[in-house]
C-alpha cells in the first residue's frame, strides 16, 4: 500500500521545507511539491517528520527476564517513543554469548513492532563465536559488574576481542574508558570503539582527549543529560543505574559534549525493572527510557538546548553510520520508510499510567514536556498513531559488512 504524507514540515541541511511525502512499500519514494497519488493520504497538517530514531542500547530482557520487559512491550514503547529500530544487549539469561544464544534470541525478537539488532556479548572464552557470528551490531564487552556474569579484567582476553570486532562497546564506568583506550593505543587496534552511556566530564575526556579519537565513539543517554545525583534525594532507587547520576558540573559537561561535537550518540540504555524489585533493599540497577527520550529531546528543543538537526544527527544520522546500516537515519528518497512525526506544540505530562514498557514506570513521572510524538512509521507501516499501537511485525536488521563512516 503507498502512502502520502502531506503538508509535512522537514529540516535537511539546516533548512526549513514544506514538502510532501510519498511511501511506497518500505521505501521513501518522493519527497515533493506535488500530489502524487496513493492508496492513503494523510494530512500531516504542518508537524514536523523526522527519520525514525535508532536506539543503539536496549534491554528487553527476552529471554529469562520477561517479567520486566519482552520484545513485543518493549517495542511498543519504542514505536510510542518515536523509536523505529533497536538494538537489544546480551546480557539476558542466558546471555548472548553463543551462537546458538543469538539464534535463539532471533526467533523471540520476530514479535517487535519495530525493527531489531542485537549486539553479542563478550566472554573470556567465546572469541571462536564472536569471530563466527553473523549479521550482529557490535561486540559488547562489560568491564564492570552488570546484570549476569559478563565482566571481564582480563587485559589480554580483552585486547583479543577489540582485535576480533570490527566495533566493540564498552559499558563505561570511570577508569574502565582510559584502560580500553590504552589498551587501543597500545596493541595499535585498528577497529572501532563505541563507549555506551558516557556518564562524567572525566569519561568523555578519556575517550576524546587522545590520538585515536576517530576510531572512538561517545554515547550518552536521556536520564545522564536531564537528571544528576540530586534527583537521587527525591527518587531513591527509582533514579539509580549504571552509571549513577553524577555532578551537576558533569552534566553540563555531557550537554557542552554535544554543543561542541564530542558526543556522537544519545541512547536510552532503556533497562526496566518491576516496581516491587525497586522498592527491595538490594534493588537493581536500571531505568525505562524508550518512551521519553524523544519527547525529553523535544522539550529540550523547545527551551533552546538542543536543536532538531542535532538531535536528528546523534539518535538518527549518527547511529546508522556508526553501526553500518545502509538506508536508515536520513529523510532521503530510496531510503528505508522509517519516520516519526512530532507536534513540537503538544504538551503532555510523562504519566505512569500511559507508559507501555512492561515496567510501567518512569523517572520522569509527572514532569511536563512539550513536543511529542503523534505517528510512528516502521517500513512503510503506521505502527503507532496518537495513542494506538498496530501490530505489525517488523524486521531484523542488515548491517554491511563495510564501514560507512
């Protein structure tokens, strides 16, 4: 079925057009003045249609974990969130650390609404797998404690693996940025490097204040950019991850990191948890993101913090380069027909009881933004529309074999 979108409101190099859309299939077909025809028409009505975000780090928590999250609620709330592709992290019971845990883990994710990737996890003794497995992200490698058994000090083992991946994610905590990149300088890797939810100004200048900065890439996340460790006062467990919030000065940091180009990504590290775990003594670790980060992103858009081909560039753009996905993260004719459309006027409190994450909570409860999404579009199919979700599944997807960068 093809669809025209019109009367949209778009941004491509820095300028503003009315244009309308035409989909056929799974693709952007035109981008135009005119009127072509289609099967559907809908009057987009002067909001803006932004390229589907790409969510670089998710946890659904499929399999083992299905009380908290699954790959049909998780990407219900990616759609809601604007979301149009995700990619799941390994550390699941069993962890995604075999290749017959990662085929296993394909089938389960044929439910999402929105389309997937996984990244595979790193072991000290699965570099014969990670060297096989195909069609994959990255290589996640965890050099601190996590959910499930994953962390590695091995500094050889570790050095084996940047080696073996053509990208490897490193879950950054302090000391842990500075050891992977000496390890990088050292052993001279030539691959690439992406440091997931850089959380303090120290740990983005041990990923950029070094010689192979164009190797390395810098992640950062929703609750890290508008929360800090004061929030911890009034939230408890409810505002505690990995990393924790850190300093308001480190806050800044992050926000003065994308001003001047040292961040590359924004991801939700969206790591759920039931209430009733939160409210333990020994709670873990973790928070809901898929849901507000666009309209966390918006709202910023709208306070003069952020503008939108910024945030276009570091949660559409940017990931599809960085993770070599060919047709994806551009409002581009022959491109992939994975859109959102925004109302940059629509103010709306984040609401526990609107949430579709299993989980069904958000550190952000009660807090006002303006500009949210009203329609996701996954591969030329409206998957969510102003508070419906149609279940449509979507695809896994292909990652070239080649940089794009």
């Amino acid at each position: 079925m093809s669809i025209l979108l019109k009367n949209c409101r778009i941004l491509v190099k820095d300028k503003l057009y009315s244009k309308n859309i035409l989909i056929k299939k799974d693709k952007i077909a035109k981008i135009t003045n005119k009127l072509p025809k289609a099967d559907k028409v809908i009057d987009v009505k002067n909001n803006f249609v932004l390229p589907g975000l790409i969510d670089v780090h998710v946890h659904f928590r499929e399999p083992g974990l299905t009380h908290k999250e699954d790959f049909t609620t998780g990407s219900m709330a990616a759609a809601k969130g604007g979301i149009t592709t995700i990619f799941d992290m390994p550390n699941t019971i069993p962890p995604t650390t075999t290749l017959a845990a990662l085929e296993d883990k394909r089938i389960l994710a044929k439910k999402s609404v929105v389309n997937y990737g996984f990244n595979f996890g790193a072991t000290l003794n699965n570099l014969t797998d990670i060297k096989k497995a195909k069609n994959i992200a990255a290589v996640k490698l965890f050099m601190d404690i996590t959910t499930g058994s994953m962390k590695m000090d091995d500094y050889d083992a570790i050095s084996e693996i940047f080696k073996a991946s053509k990208l490897t994610i490193i879950h950054a905590e302090d000391i842990n940025v500075k050891i992977a990149v000496d390890i990088f300088i050292k052993d001279k890797i030539k691959n690439k490097l992406h440091i997931a939810h850089v959380s303090s100004e120290k740990e983005l200048m041990y990923a950029k204040n070094n010689n192979i900065k164009n190797q390395i890439t810098v992640e950062v996340t929703p609750h890290h950019l508008f929360m800090n460790q004061n929030d911890l006062q009034h939230l408890g467990a409810f505002a505690e991850m990995k990393p924790r919030l850190k300093t308001e000065a480190d806050q800044k940091a992050l926000w003065d990191g994308i001003k001047n180009g040292l961040i590359d990504v924004i991801a939700t590290d969206h790591a759920p948890h039931l209430k009733e775990e939160k409210e333990q003594v020994n709670y873990p670790f973790g928070v809901p993101g898929v849901e507000t980060m666009l309209p966390l992103l918006l709202d910023a858009f709208n306070k003069n913090m952020i503008d939108l081909k910024t945030i276009m560039k570091l949660c559409c753009e940017n990931p599809a380069k960085i993770f070599r996905i060919k047709n994806k993260g551009l409002l581009k004719e022959g491109y992939d027909a994975d859109l959102v459309i925004v109302d940059l006027d629509k103010r709306q409190a984040v609401r526990n009881e609107d949430l579709l994450t299993k989980c069904g909570w958000s550190p952000f409860e009660g807090k006002i933004l303006k500009g949210w999404p009203v329609m996701t579009i996954v591969n030329g199919n409206i998957v969510y529309d102003n508070g419906q979700i149609n279940d449509i599944k979507a695809k896994e997807v292909q990652f070239s074999k080649n940089n794009i960068l």
